[in-house]
C-alpha cells in the first residue's frame, strides 16, 4: 500500500540547533522546549494511550495488533538527535489533538535496532505509519506542523479506505486539532538579542545575551545565544580560507566547518591549536571549543571531544 503524500520536498533539519544564518535558527534554541511544554498540556487532557513507547517484544500488540483498528504512526528516533527532539513533541501534540484517530509509537532506534532495521531506517527522525499490519513511509526529517497535519489527514483517509477508521477506545473521536493549545509565552529577556540579528548586527545580539547572562550566568540558552552570535559574527563577513597555518586561521576553519555541522572537523581544529598553543591564544582555543560544546549539545562527537580537550589541556 503506498500513501501519496500533499507535500512538497522533504524537509530535512540539520542536527544541530541551526542550520543557515538568520533569527530564525536562533529561535530554534528554544523551540524544542517550548514544543515540549506544549505536548504536555495536550497530553493532560488527552485520551489515555495516544501515545506509548514501543520496543521488539511489545511490537506485535501495540503496533501490529492494535493497526487492525486505528492507525499507528511510528516516530523512529534517538536521544542524540537534535531534530527528534524538534518533531517528536510536535507528533505528541497532534496524536492528543486527534483525539485517539490515530496512535503515536515512539521507538528509540538505538534500544530497539531489529525494529529500525525491519523499517530500513537510513537517517531519523523517519516517521512510518501501519495499517492493517502494513507499513506506510510518510516522511523522513523534521516537517513543518502544517505538513505533518496534511500527511495525517490523508493517512487517516487512506486508512478509512482500507476499513481502520475506529479510535483509540472503540468509538469515533471528535478531531480537536480546530482547537489549537495557545503558544507558550514568549521571553521578553531575548527581545534585544532577537531584534539585533534580524538587523544583523552580531556586537548588538552579543551584548544582549552578556546581560540576560550578567543576570543569571547559568540561563543555558542565552549561553547558546552567545556561542551562536559569535560564531555568526566572525564568519558573516569574511571567505572559507582553503588552508591555514596559524591559530587564528586554523579557528576560522572550524568555524566553516561548524557552520556545516561538520563537528567532528570542527572539533579536530580547534582543539588542534589548544594543543599547539599557549597562553592567550591557547585560551581563546579552549573557549571556542566551549561554544562548540553548546552549539553540538546532540551531536555524538561530543563526548569524544570533551576528553581530546582535557587531554589537550592536561
């Protein structure tokens, strides 16, 4: 059974908390946190069972038993992966939206690989659904809401075609998604910092995020805020250099390659001048490496790094 799907080009997020330069990559720091606070006021009100956790042995009945009457979609995802955490919550929400029409599975790939290599996942987040024991692909990589719920309605169309149009506890659900929860608040302390990148102007942003921090050194994302307008700062004005023989040059490579996502090369780097520096530049070395700490917070490479730079350090 294959499911036509009313969307353009998958619409893939990078796996770190940016992935081009604008106040919309920086508005992705909070995004998943907020995402999250929403899903959870759905799910208070929601019916019992939308969502659930599904591993190998819990398969059969949760998934393949319970597709003989509602639809299962299955988010397939992993606790290192920065766009999981973006969808995953936006999936919650709409399952209690929906009311119980359809259930929402949540694997964790690394914990259960059989189930990830019976879907042939190549990347997550992947999302399939099953009806009537059968798999349906609906989409590969973070989607916007609106996508997500033009993909959900035409499977819930499709699986009204096959005979699955119950609901979660036997009789037809009313679909709340008319009902949007209101958004969560917005932080007026990031108001400065936002207004200054959507000018461009990186000194503004920074010193908008050194006061909210001046105020509470531990706030994780205006620390995140500052590494980004940084990294924003010193690359917005100057070209990729194809080699570089001194600190400086050598940073400004791992910036590029930050920018790509490519930590494990921007790791190798900077963490190359701490070793061959000392002093003032072996600090700056040290706190680049920091920023990238925050900026890659997801990224498997991380715990790898950590340890090259106290064995750089020490």
């Amino acid at each position: 059974m294959r499911l036509t799907l009313p969307v353009g080009e998958n619409a893939r997020m990078s796996s770190t908390p940016f992935s081009a330069r604008g106040a919309v990559d920086l508005g992705a720091l909070t995004a998943a946190r907020q995402n999250q606070q929403r899903a959870e006021a759905a799910l208070a009100s929601a019916p019992a069972g939308v969502v659930i956790d599904v591993t190998t042995d819990s398969f059969q009945a949760e998934v393949i038993d319970r597709s003989m009457t509602v639809p299962v979609v299955l988010d397939l995802w992993a606790e290192w992966c920065g766009p999981c955490k973006t969808l995953s919550p936006v999936l919650e929400r709409l399952a209690a939206e929906y009311g119980g029409r359809w259930v929402l599975a949540k694997v964790d790939v690394d914990a259960e690989q059989q189930i990830a290599a019976a879907f042939q996942v190549q990347s997550i987040p992947s999302v399939f659904a099953v009806v009537k024991g059968q798999p349906v692909p609906l989409f590969q990589g973070a989607y916007p809401e609106t996508q997500i719920r033009q993909v959900l309605d035409e499977l819930l169309k499709v699986a009204a075609e096959q005979g699955v149009s119950g609901a979660l506890d036997g009789e037809p659900a009313e679909q709340l998604a008319d009902e949007p929860l209101p958004e969560p608040p917005a932080d007026p302390r990031f108001d400065a910092a936002y207004d200054a990148i959507e000018a461009g102007d990186w000194i503004a942003a920074e010193q908008a995020y050194r006061a909210v921090l001046a105020a509470d050194p531990t706030d994780p994302d205006a620390a995140a805020g500052l590494a980004l307008v940084g990294l924003y700062g010193r690359t917005s004005q100057v070209s990729e250099p194809v080699g570089a023989d001194d600190a400086a040059g050598r940073l400004l490579l791992a910036d590029f390659a930050a920018l790509r996502n490519d930590w494990p090369a921007a790791f190798d780097l900077a963490i190359g001048v701490v070793r061959l520096t000392a002093g003032e530049e072996r600090e700056a070395a040290r706190l680049r490496v920091v920023d990238y700490f925050l900026l890659a917070a997801d990224d498997p490479s991380v715990p790898k790094a950590r340890s090259a730079l106290a064995s750089a350090l020490f």
